[in-house]
C-alpha cells in the first residue's frame, strides 16, 4: 500500500516540477518571445500562405470569435461526415466497420470538437482507422489548440493598456499545435511505443491461446491517439476501456507519464498567466488555491477507495488491497483514484479504472470536480472558467475593501460581473435542468432501461454523464446505457452550449477590460497576490459549487454513501 | 459649537412612520425594483394559494394548514422586515434633510425692481436671476451671488458654526445660503436656483429616496445577487424532481422556504437601505452630494489636492521674528519695521504690530503724524511710509527692497544667506529698508493646524497621495509639505496649474480630488473626479463641483472619502455575510427534506434540529431576524479602518465570513430548541 501512495507522490511532484519550466516555455510561444521550436517557421508559414491567413492581423475580441466558430464549425461538418462514411472510405479501415448511427454520429462529433470526448461507441469496433486518426485524433489536438488560443486571447486582453487588438486566434491556435501540444504528444507517444503500445494499420489479429480457444485482439494506430488524448485533456481512448485496456496503458511506468500528461499543460498554464503577465506570485498564488482543492479531493477519495467497500467490509471480509472492483491489478486503488480525481478535475475524461465501481463519496468527488471545473481544468478553457471566479471574487473582495473593484488594474464593473455570473450559472442550468429531465423521466417510466443500477447511485449515473458533458469532461458512469438518442442527443446540445459560451463570455469581459483605462496599484489596492486574497477566491469558487450543487450530490453520492455504512 | 445632527437609531416617531411605510413598500410595481426581494413576495404569494386550498386538501404536500400559514405569515414578516430597513434609513434621511429645510421656511425677501425700487415678496417667489437686498438683521431669503456689497453673516443655522463670517461680492466667498442671518452692513444678493431646485433641494431628494439612482458599484453588485437568486431557484425546481426520483414529495411549502432562505435576502432586503444611510452620512457631515455615485466614487480616490492656506496652515502667516542687518540694532529695526506696517491692514502686517508689541512694548506708542502711507502696488511691490521728516521706509520681498535700496555688496550678502535661511525652514522673508538703506528682515511663518499630520498619516494608510498646492516658492513649499507630511506639492501654483495636475494624474488612471471656492477653481473642480466647493465660494465654483461643503472646512475631502469607502465595504461584507449563511441554511433544510425517505441524511443533520417542521421553520425565521438585526449595521455603516486592504479583508473575512458561517449554525439550532417545544 505504501508503495502505491509512493507512485501517486512521484507523479504529483512531477507534474508540479515540470509545470514551471513548461509553463515558462508556454508563456513565450504564446507571446510570440524566441524559442527553441521557431524551426518550425517555416511549416507555419506555409500553412498560413494556403489558407491565406495574415498572422500578424491584430482582431478584436468578435473577430477572434468570429474565427474561432468559423473553424469549429468546419471541424464539427468535417467529423460528422467521416462518421457518417466511414464505411465508404476504401482504406485504412481493415476491419470493415460500417458507418455511425446518425445520433450517434452528432454526439461523437460535437464531443470530439468541444474536447469533450465523451464516447458512446466503442473504438475496437466503432471506428474505422481513418476515422481514428483523421477525426479522433486529429480533433484531439485541434480542439485542446482551441482552448490555448482562446485564453491567449484573454491574456493579451488582460495585459492590454487600452486597446482593442487581442492578438490573432489562427496564429496562436496553429502555434499551440506545432508548438505545444505536437512536441508533447510525441514525446509521451514514443514512451508508450517503447513500452508496447500498438501503432500499426494491421487490422484485428487473432490468436490461438495455450487453453486452444481462439481470440480476436484488436489493433491499430493507438500511441499517437493515447498520446494527445492525455496531454490536450480530452480523453477520448483508442479502446473501449480506455487507459485501463493494457495496449493503451501498459505497465506501471506508462500509467505514471499517462497521468502526468493529464496535468501538464493545465498546470503550465496557470504558471503562464504569471509569466505573460509579469505577475509571478500571483500565478503563484492561483496554483496554490487550485492546488489545495486538487489535493484534498484527491486525498480524500484515494482515501475512499484504499479503505475499501464497507459493504463487503461488514461481511467480515478484509480488503487489504482497498477496493478493487472495476479496477485494474497492476494500477490499484491508490493510482486509480489518483487518476480518476486528475481526470475529472481536469476536463480530461480518460479513465484507468471504472469510475461507476468506485466507493460513493470517491465517485462524489469525481463529480464534484467536474461541478467546479475550474480547478486547473480543461487546457485553456480550465484556467478561463476560473477566470470568471476570479473576477467573482475581485469584486466581493473589492466591495471587502471599500474599494471599486479592479483586476489588474482594471475596473470591475457592471458588464463584467454580469456576464461572469451569467457564465457561472451556465454550468449548474446546464446540468441541474438537465438531471431533473432525466430523473422525471426515469422515475415515470422505471422500464426505460437506462439504469443498471437503482436507486441513488441510477441518479449518480445521470449526474455524472450530464456534469461530465456540461464539463466538456468525457469520462462516465458507465452503468448508464446512453447510446440512445435520448441521451446522445442531449449530451450533444448540453456540450455544445457548455463548450462554446464559457469560452465566448470570458473573451467578451477580457475584450471589455482591455479596452478600460488602466489603473496603477496604490496602497489602497487590494493585493491579489497575498493569501487574503487567496482565502475569498478559494472561499468563492467552493461556496458557489458547493450551494450550486449540494442538493444534487445529496440525492446521488451523498445518500448512497449513507446508506451503505 | 456643532449643531447635534445625532438621530437615534430608532427614534419611535420614525419607526412608527417606517412601519406605515413597510407596508405601502409591498406594491408589487415598487417591489419589483429589487429583484430579491421581489421574488419572495412571489413566493409569498404561492403560499397564499397553497395555504388557501390546502386548507381543504390536507394531503397537500403533507404539511398541514396551520404549518403553512406561519410559513405564509413568516415570508410576509421577511418582505416587511426588508422594507422596514429600506423605510427607517429613508426616514432618518427625510428627519436629516428636514432639520436643514427648516432652514428654508418662507421669509419675507426685499426684491430689487429692475427700476431699483424695492418690493416685499415672499422668498418662494424668488427666480434664478432676480436680485435682492439683505439688510443687517434680515434673513437671506435664497441661495445666491452677493453683486455688491460685503457682511458679516450668521451660518450657523447651516453649519453649526457661530462664529459670523465675512462674505464680499468679487471675492472668492461671495456665495450666500437661505436661511442664513445678515449681522451687519448690506449687500445685494442674485438669487442662483429656483426654488426646489438648489443643491440641498437636491440633497434632500436623494436622501429621502425619492430620486436615489443606483450608483455603479449597487448596480454590479444588484447583477451579481439575481444571478445567485437564479442559481438558487434552479436549484429548488430541480430539486422537485431529484425528490420524486429518491421517492420523496417535497411540499410547496418546504420547497418555497428553501428557495427564500438560500436566496440572498440579508443583503437584498438591507441594499437600498445602506445605499441611503450612506447619503444620509454624507449629510451628517454637511456635505451636500449631488449624487450617490459621486460619494462612492470619494472612496475610490487616490489623490488629493488641498490648498496650503486653511486646510494645511491655520489662516495666513505671522510674525515670528526680527532680523536687523548692516549693524542697525534691534530697536531701531522693530521701530522702523512698525511704522511701515501701521497702515498695513493685512493678517502680515497686523502680526508684525502683534509680534513688536509683545517684544518691545516700549517704543508704542509711535508717532506718525503727516505720514504719508505708501499701499502696496503690483509695480513696486512694496508698501511703507514717508515720515514728516523725510524718512522714507519700505517693506516688500527682498528682490523688490533690492532693487529699492543701494547697499554694499556685504550688506546684500548678509541679507541673502539671511533670506536663505528663513525660507529654507519654511518661512517667508520680508526686507525693511530705511532711506534706501536696508535695515533688516522680518521672518513670517506658517502655523501647521494641530493634528493635520494625523490625518495625512490616516489618508496615507489608505493609500491616497495627499497634494499641497501652495502659492509659495518651491523652498518654502517643500519645507511645509515636509512638515506638515504631504506626499507632493505645487509650488507658484497658479489655477492652471492644479488643472494641469490633475489631468496627468488621470491620465495615469488615478482619481483626483480637489477642494475649491474660488470662480478661478472651478474649471479644476469640474475636471477632478470629485471637485467639493466650499458653501461660502462662488457661484461658479458650486455648478463646476459635485460636492458642497456646508460647514467650509477644508479637511472635509478626508471625511468624505471615508463615507465613500464605508458604503462599498458595508454592502460588500453584508453581501459575504448573506451567502456564507447558506451552508448553515442547507444543513439544516436537505437532510430536513429527506429524513424520512433517505433516513441515512439524517447523518448531515449536525444541528440535531428536532424534526424536519421544525428544521425548516427555524431556518425561515433565522432569515428573518437576521434583516432585522443587521439594520443597525446597514444605518450606521461598518466602520473603516486605514490599516491597508489587505488588513482590512482579512479583519471583515473573520468577522463577517467567519461569523456568517457559524452564526446561523447557533442561531437556528436556538430557535429550532423554542420551535421544536410547539411542534411535538
């Protein structure tokens, strides 16, 4: 047991060790500083002259937008239509998987453009080769790029005197794919390749076994797609089981990087807004808070899950290796939860064990981290969702002070705060509204067959997956059969809505404050780096979730925990 | 002596008036104006119907009439207890503005005819424009310019004050207020508003509520709890269903207390009460704000800009020592320097005869008969007196006796490093010469007010950049901004010049303030962000400024910038206070909700409240209270404190964070212990 909080201790100071120089790095790409990766000019160049773009065009907020959609748009037709043809595609598809059913088909594709990942399917068999590679993965990278440029954007708005150019979204979203997320996933790809994950067009392969039965072991180009599913915070697997299925993730080493991977870029960004801004400490400061939730959800629900099932531990029964359904041997609870707290508060959603089999309150927590969905978060969009908690708590702390609020040196005013609250109250409408459907239709028709489970952990299971689309998460209960149109058409709207406007709101404020008059720090001056500060943005960020959600997680998690002791 | 402007906090004819006006507050189409609120008196009314046809259906829900009707009953008291707020800080306001208004009871005025004849008219019929006289012994019938003539007049039915103060037509306090008493002499006044329409006709409207705009920071904060007032009714709809789903029907009744109690009424209900109690200090101070959103802004200041003489000196300079030259003695030089000085009726000159008088008393007294007085003049810049028997003598700047007298080169230096010397601590040479000789120097000394470097110290903390603005040279300036604990000076400065500081400043983004009286203020009065006129200055200058001071003190800026700051930190720990009591509120209504179907929530119950009618009514009527206990801190504001921002957050998070937490914990658990004894 010591030996795997030892892995989980190893892989967080990782992270947090590597994040600061990567966030350093990240910071100058964004700002367009000298680095090492500018032999890739001319590649860049080249992309921007075919689709004559001018990179150093300087857009307003609603250009940026504008751009952003235009390009989502295109990905969303693009993959929808590969899945829909797949089938008529004359190669790359060995093993002849026919073509997605419609609903299906919109649900895949808004999930993999919203870097949402949520799959209904089955990748050994749902997915063609083609439609792996040119949709799955190709996505993978240029939805996480979407959420680096867009809160590039909110960074150039920020460090703005007064002005209204926040820099160019193609630049910065091409820049964020050759030159963070490629290096990256490549070097996390050839990890995995060294330790035998496949990456080979051969089809399906069957052998005989030693007992003489015969199996079908399913193949394909998979490191790549395990690569950047863990490093943009998608989570959208080669393999139905994910990075629990052994090709995906297999051994102890491949599950330490793999985890890591899920962390890298949120945690860099947040060190990047301190260095773009010349704000260190209070980069510094934000990571501290972030960090704070990070490891004591986390804490807590490795501690769930070491403890055991009290079910099982009532029958007398010792559980020295801690809960082990739906987990995987060679990972064990301790690097299970670890990986499922990381997945979750991360927008990532790849899973290394089942999320439905763990302990209530370590599935509670799960979902209590995708209610939040700030802390580090989805790459980009994570740090951009708590930018609108931060301008919550600048300005409850300003009105503290007696002071009118002002971040960076710019007011907080009316507008702000209206479309920051508007944004905060997206996510808890987004998945309250649609639970309560879901539990109304549930609780009137018992023979629907959505639920594998009854009772309160059914309700979990329809909170998790709408929280998880709401989130732009991906992982899921998966008791809950939700390859029906029902859910995958709600899920599909619920992601798009949940993906777009929490990017377009923050913009629009970074786009308003750019344009205000800055204001120098004075002794009057709230300081934002200190840990005054700290305390009301941590404060902020769990009363709101908490009294968003409470009633929520009691229905779900909370009572199911209860009622198991 | 300072009239008593202390109204008790709950003076029984204003709660007895506020209580009348509780209720006219419910009209749905005023309630409206404020969302939280609102949307209880919705809610109240929902009660109503369920209380109403579940009185014939007592399987409504499950809670019966009697428990229904108190909800009712207790939803109705949350509404009346927040218009009570609103209401008494209105009424307080309106007993404010009424002392000042009795200032304008009708009085017979005396109108100058444009044929200069005059006619008694009453003072109400005065128009913008029309032209009056004041006689000693009569009272000014209306706000206006004196054109003509000077004297002395009574303010202290304005400011308290009973020392009578001087006011002159063409000088920078030409400005006199109605209801203001003439002692002696006669002036001709022009009337400068119409009647309703002055500044404290205008003050007065904004205190009593009538015309209170929402200031920027009300109008965030407003946006910001209907967004938590939406979460929470999305929670409560939600919640139906989750219910139905675990197999429990939660009643109206239960669901509309939740609903009330999470919605943040603590500061809803107090909001526009804290907003008027702030105007109402403003004028406790006898400062007239022509708008809220000017005393908010006060308290986002972060220079400010205060003349030298009055605010930071006391009056004008004095004597404080002779200083004989060229081997004259100390005799000869006094006796020369008070002859020069005998007909100088300025505050210097008259604190040289002072300063004499009390050093040597015996040359008085001193003979000047057929002395010719020499006035001071812009071309020679000196003053003095041609004595019967030829003896010329003068007294000016140096540079200007210089240029008179024809002294060695020696004697010249000798003045020079004296000169040096007085102005180098501060002080104000001034040369005496004798028949073009020089004689000696006076030196003349600002006296710092007492305390004044307390205060600078207090704005400091706050961390706002105090400017002294001086028409001293640089040296003396900078000696006095030194002592007196200044941040920045304008030495020479001319009306120009404060102008100009000000729009630098701003364009760094800061926000200036600026106290003035004179017409030549008033471009600089406009430009500051907050530009407070003296009462007693000109016309010009009270249009161009967004305050008046009524009592003329120059320090007022700094009490104004405190009102400031109070307003925004009262709503804003009145705010965190509201929603951190939600988690107490949530532990004692969830599990309340499911105890009997989810017996294994009773776990979250950490309060042991008695029974689950008994939970949620104690919650109810914690939320109710609470309005009512924090009316008081909402009328009299929360104190600020120049110990830094952060200081002050972390002081305002214990007490309004950490006790918004914990408090509803013991509050609702005591009242739950009473409750639990009537619902067995």
């Amino acid at each position: 047991m010591n030996s795997e909080i030892l892995g989980v201790l190893v892989t967080l100071v990782l992270m947090i060790v590597l994040s600061y120089p990567l966030g350093k790095y990240i910071s100058k790409v964004l700002k367009g500083e000298k680095v090492w990766t500018d032999f890739l000019y001319p590649v860049e160049n080249f992309i921007y002259k075919i689709s004559g773009i001018d990179p150093d065009k300087e857009m307003d907020w609603k250009e940026n937008m504008k751009a952003l959609l235009k390009l989502n748009v295109f990905f969303f037709i693009w993959a929808f239509v590969i899945f829909l043809i797949q089938d008529k595609i004359p190669f790359w598809n060995p093993a002849g998987i026919g073509p997605m059913e419609p609903t299906l088909a919109f649900n895949t594709a808004v999930s993999f453009i919203s870097n949402t990942n949520i799959q209904h399917y089955s990748g050994e068999t749902g997915l063609s080769y083609f439609s792996q590679l040119l949709v799955v993965c190709y996505m993978q990278f240029v939805s996480a790029a979407t959420g680096i440029a867009a809160l590039a954007l909110i960074f150039k708005g920020l460090s703005q005197r007064k002005a209204k150019d926040l820099g160019n979204f193609y630049s910065l979203w091409l820049k964020s794919n050759t030159r963070i997320l490629l290096p990256l996933a490549i070097v996390i790809a050839v990890i995995l390749l060294l330790n035998g994950t496949p990456a080979t067009f051969k089809g399906p392969q069957t052998i005989k076994t030693l007992q003489g039965d015969t199996v079908t072991v399913a193949l394909g180009p998979a490191a790549p797609v395990v690569a950047i599913k863990q490093i943009g915070t998608n989570g959208g697997g080669f393999f139905g089981p994910n990075s629990a299925h052994p090709f995906e993730n297999p051994n102890y080493i491949t599950n330490i990087v793999e985890c890591w991977g899920i962390l890298a870029i949120p945690m860099a960004l947040v060190f990047a807004f301190g260095f773009y801004l010349n704000k260190k400490r209070l980069g510094i400061m934000i990571f501290a808070v972030m960090a704070i939730v990070y490891l004591s959800f986390t804490a807590l629900a490795i501690k769930f899950e070491v403890d055991g099932n009290p079910l099982i531990k009532k029958m007398g029964i010792e559980q020295t290796t801690g809960s082990m359904e739906g987990k995987e041997v060679r990972f064990g609870p301790a690097a299970s939860a670890f990986w499922a707290s990381s997945t979750t508060v991360t927008s990532n959603g790849s899973s290394n064990s089942n999320h439905d089999s763990q302990t209530p309150l370590a599935g509670g927590i799960d979902i209590m981290n995708m209610m939040i969905n700030s802390i580090f978060g989805g790459v980009g969009v994570g740090f951009i969702n708590f930018f609108m908690f931060l301008i919550i708590a600048v300005f409850i702390a300003g009105l503290m002070v007696g002071r009118t609020p002002e971040f960076l040196g710019k007011k907080i005013e009316a507008k702000e705060v209206k479309i920051a609250a508007l944004i905060i109250l997206l996510h808890p409408f987004l998945i309250l509204v649609s639970t309560a459907i879901s539990a109304y239709i549930a609780s009137h028709n018992p023979n629907i067959g959505w639920l594998t489970n009854p009772s309160y952990h059914g309700f979990s299971e329809m909170l998790y997956e709408f929280t998880s689309a709401s989130a732009n998460n991906g992982s899921e209960f998966t008791g809950l059969n939700a390859n029906v149109p029902f859910w995958n058409i709600m899920d599909g709207v619920i992601m798009l809505i949940g993906r777009f406007l929490p990017i377009i709101g923050p913009v629009a404020i970074a786009g308003s404050l750019a344009e205000k008059k800055y204001i120098p720090e004075s002794e009057g001056t709230l300081r934002l780096d200190g840990y005054a500060f700290g305390i009301v943005l941590l404060a902020v960020i769990i009363v709101i979730s908490a009294l968003s959600f409470f009633p929520a997680l009691a229905v779900g998690p909370i009572a199911e925990h209860f009622s198991i002791l | 002596m300072k009239r008593k402007r202390n109204i008790k906090l709950f003076e029984p004819a204003l709660v007895k008036q506020a209580i009348t006006q509780s209720f006219v507050k419910l009209n749905p189409s005023y309630m409206i104006k404020n969302p939280v609120m609102f949307t209880v008196e919705i809610g109240t009314a929902i009660m109503v119907a369920v209380t109403i046809i579940g009185a014939n259906n007592p399987a409504n829900g499950g809670t019966g009439f009697v428990y229904n009707l108190t909800i009712t009953i207790l939803l109705f008291l949350t509404i009346l207890f927040a218009n009570f707020a609103e209401a008494i800080a209105e009424e307080r306001g309106k007993a404010q503005a009424e002392s000042l208004r009795k200032t304008r009871e009708e009085t017979p005025a005396k109108k100058l005819k444009d044929d200069g004849s005059i006619e008694i008219v009453s003072s109400s019929s005065l128009r913008k424009g029309d032209k009056y006289i004041a006689e000693a012994g009569d009272l000014i019938p209306a706000d206006g310019e004196i054109i003509e003539g000077l004297a002395s007049i009574d303010e202290s039915a304005i400011t308290g004050e009973s020392a009578p103060v001087i006011r002159e037509a063409g000088t920078d306090k030409s400005g006199v207020v109605g209801g203001t008493k003439v002692l002696s002499d006669k002036i001709t006044v022009e009337v400068s508003a119409d009647p309703g329409e002055t500044f404290l006709d205008k003050m007065i409207a904004l205190v009593e509520g009538a015309n209170r705009q929402k200031t920027p920071n009300e109008i965030a904060l407003s946006i910001l709890l209907a967004g938590f007032t939406l979460v929470f009714l999305l929670v409560v709809v939600t919640l139906e269903p989750f219910g139905k789903y675990a197999g429990t029907t939660i009643s109206v009744a239960f669901l509309i207390s939740l609903f009330v109690c999470l919605i943040p009424t603590t500061i809803g209900g107090l909001l526009s009460a804290i907003g008027i109690a702030g105007m109402d200090r403003a004028l406790r101070a006898n400062v007239i704000a022509k708008s809220g959103k000017a005393v908010e802004t006060a308290g986002d200041i972060d220079v400010v800009l205060l003349d030298k003489t009055g605010t930071i000196t006391i009056g004008n300079r004095k004597a404080t020592n002779f200083f004989p030259v060229n081997g004259y003695s100390k005799e000869e030089f006094i006796r020369g320097t008070v002859l020069s000085s005998l007909a100088d009726h300025t505050p210097e000159g008259k604190s040289i005869i002072e300063l004499a008088e009390k050093i040597l008393p015996s040359i008085f007294p001193v003979n000047v008969e057929n002395a010719e007085f020499i006035n001071f003049s812009a071309e020679t810049r000196m003053s003095g007196v041609n004595l019967q028997d030829g003896t010329e003598i003068r007294k000016g700047a140096w540079d200007s006796i210089r240029k008179w007298t024809s002294n060695g080169d020696h004697v010249a230096e000798e003045i020079n490093s004296r000169v040096l010397e007085i102005a180098g601590s501060g002080g104000t040479p001034l040369a005496v010469g004798i028949n073009k000789k020089a004689i000696g120097v006076v030196q003349l000394e600002d006296i710092i007010k007492p305390g004044i470097q307390e205060r600078f110290k207090r704005l400091h903390k706050m961390g706002v950049k105090t400017v002294m603005v001086t028409g001293d040279n640089p040296v003396t300036a900078k000696f006095i901004a030194m002592q007196a604990g200044v941040d920045d000076f304008i030495a020479e400065a001319k009306p120009v010049d404060k102008m100009n500081y000000i729009i630098r400043e701003q364009k760094e983004g800061k926000l200036v303030a600026m106290m003035g009286d004179g017409t030549n203020d008033a471009p600089a009065l406009a430009q500051a962000d907050v530009g407070v006129a003296m009462n007693s200055g000109t016309q010009a200058a009270k249009e161009a400024a967004n305050m008046v001071d009524l009592d003329n003190d120059p320090t007022k800026l700094l009490e104004v910038i405190e009102i400031g700051k109070q307003l925004l930190i009262t709503r804003g720990n009145v705010t965190t206070f509201s929603i951190v009591n939600d988690v107490a509120k949530y532990f004692a209504i969830v599990p309340a909700l499911f105890m009997v179907t989810i017996p294994g929530l009773n776990a979250l119950n950490i309060m042991k409240l008695a029974n689950p009618e008994s939970a949620i009514l104690s919650a109810v009527i914690f939320n109710a209270l609470i309005i009512l206990a924090l009316i008081p801190i909402a009328l009299r504001g929360v104190k600020y404190r120049p110990i830094g921002a952060t200081g002050i957050l972390i002081r305002n998070l214990w007490i309004y964070g950490m006790g918004g937490l914990i408090i509803p914990f013991i509050g609702i658990k005591a009242i739950d212990m009473i409750v639990s004894l009537f619902l067995k």
